[in-house]
C-alpha cells in the first residue's frame, strides 16, 4: 500500500494556499479535474514507458493521479513517489492508493529544500507542479541533487495567461464586482510563473540541468458542462473570493462569470486548449551551472 511520510512545511503563502481553501477546492473537484488534465497526464505516463523508468519522483502531485498512473505503468518492480505540500490533497492522493493497492508512496514537503536521497531517481515528472516554487532555481537545483546520474527530468507547466484565456475567463468577468480580487503578479509563484521559456531555460541552466528542450504544445481539454459552475466558483482567484463573499455577490459573480464561458461550451461539453511548455531536462555528469542551449 502507498507509503505515508510526513514532515515540517515552510512553504510560506503557497503552503497556506494548498492547505486551506485551494488545496480544499481541489480534493473537492479532484474527479473532473483529473479528467480535465488526463491529457497531459498520458504524455508523462508515456515518456516513462519510453525511458523504462524505474524510480519516479511526481513533483506538485497533488491528489495523486499521476503519480498513481505512473506507479501502475512501472510496476511493482520500480517505485513511484508523490511529493506535495498539501496535507488535504495528500490524504486523497493516500486514500486512492490504499483503494487501489498501490505501490506510490507520497511525502509532504516542499520539493525546493527536502532532503531527498542522492542521485535517487531516473525520473522526475511533474503536471503543472512546479510554478508555485519560491525559489524555482534552488528547488530544481534540489531536484537536480536527487536525479540519478543520466536522469531526465520531464514537466508540464502552464504557458502565459495571455495563450491560456480559459483560465483567466473568470476573473476577467468577475473583475467589475469582486473589486478586491488580487491581480496576477507576473513571475510570482502560481500558474503562469513559467509563461516566459527564457526565464524557465535560464532557471534549468542555473540549477545544473542540461540538454535542455522547452517545447510549446497545445492540448484539448474538456470538462462536462453541468461541473462549469463549480470550476468556476471554487477554483482559482475567484474561488477565493467567493469563500467571503455575500450571497448576492456571489449569486452575480456566478452568473456573469458563467456566461463568459459560453463560447467554450458545446452541448454537455467544455472544451478549451491548454497551452503549455513540456520541458526536458538530463542530469548529465558534466553538468555546470552555464552555458547551456535549448532546443525549440
């Protein structure tokens, strides 16, 4: 059965985040979320069957589906292991491998400083896991102390808000009645701090990774139409607000945020395009800090 490890977070405002009202959100939509994101889920799970991984670290796993999709690819014979700083997303991600019987083991930590055991993994993997870091470089210099000699790092982040309207449709339409929603910063930890691929390619380079390759992909994504209300009121910064919200507001905020939606909505389908980076990495054993190229 999955394996339980807990320790201290110092994760700051995403710690808070993750174990409050966000990391609560998410167990509660945990089911359509994964089918939403099952897409670029698949594109990990096959990249580990291509290299035969066999000890896989799931950066950002969140509930567990990815970490439990790659546990089940690799068998019995490897290990797979979730690490998040979400205690409520872990218990999901927990209950799920005991239901299942599975060998995926999770830690609660934060990925950017835990001590994790040298050179201990052919893989890391994470679906947009890795934006919330609050320090991207010593996180994935971290990571790059855990890979294996020859290790390959593979994830999947969020592109600019700008190539990803979806996710913003929400907050733009809600904007005129929640004047205290907080803008995006760009840079800071959340979804879009990896928009930039200069600054991601700058950030692997400086942690040590090298063969470096950030790639642009646009998947389709689809949500049933009935689970659009509850995506849009509990997930993401108009999630947040609504938690303080009067019933009023929250019955306006709804309505207009839920006709912004309309051109995604075909039948009882959602279906946007997810843009996103899958960025590739090795952990080769000339690796230096500079100097690096990558390849688009």
């Amino acid at each position: 059965m999955g394996e339980q490890q807990q320790i201290h977070i110092n994760g700051g405002d995403q710690a808070a985040l993750w174990n409050g009202p966000s990391g609560q959100a998410w167990v509660e939509e945990q089911a359509v979320l994964d089918d939403m994101l099952r897409p670029l889920e698949n594109l990990l799970v096959e990249a580990a069957g291509k290299i035969a991984a066999r000890h896989v670290l799931d950066v950002g796993c969140g509930t567990g589906s990815t970490t439990l999709a790659l546990a089940q690819r690799i068998g019995a014979q490897g290990r797979c292991t979730g690490i998040d700083i979400s205690e409520p997303m872990l218990a999901t991600a927990r209950a799920r491998a005991q239901r299942d019987g599975s060998t995926a083991s999770f830690i609660r930590a934060d990925a950017q400083d835990y001590a994790f055991a040298p050179a201990s993994f052919d893989m890391i993997v994470s679906r947009l896991g890795v934006m919330f870091f609050s320090d991207p470089v010593l996180a994935f210099a971290n990571l790059r102390q855990a890979a294996a000699p020859d290790a390959t790092l593979h994830c999947i982040a969020w592109r600019s808000a700008a190539e990803n309207p979806f996710m913003t449709t929400a907050e733009r339409a809600a904007a005129p009645l929640l004047p205290n929603l907080p803008p995006r910063q760009p840079g800071a930890p959340g979804q879009f701090a990896f928009g930039d691929r200069e600054r991601v390619l700058s950030i692997l380079q400086a942690s040590g990774w090298r063969d470096i390759d950030i790639r642009p992909i646009d998947i389709a994504c689809t949500l049933p139409e009935p689970a659009l209300v509850a995506y849009l009121s509990r997930l993401g910064p108009v999630g947040l607000a609504l938690r303080n919200a009067d019933a009023g507001t929250r019955v306006r905020v709804v309505e207009t945020a839920r006709a912004a939606f309309e051109t995604y909505v075909h039948g009882a389908t959602v279906r946007y395009t997810a843009a996103c980076w899958i960025i590739t990495a090795r952990a080769t054993a000339a690796s230096q800090p500079a100097g690096e190229t990558a390849y688009a």
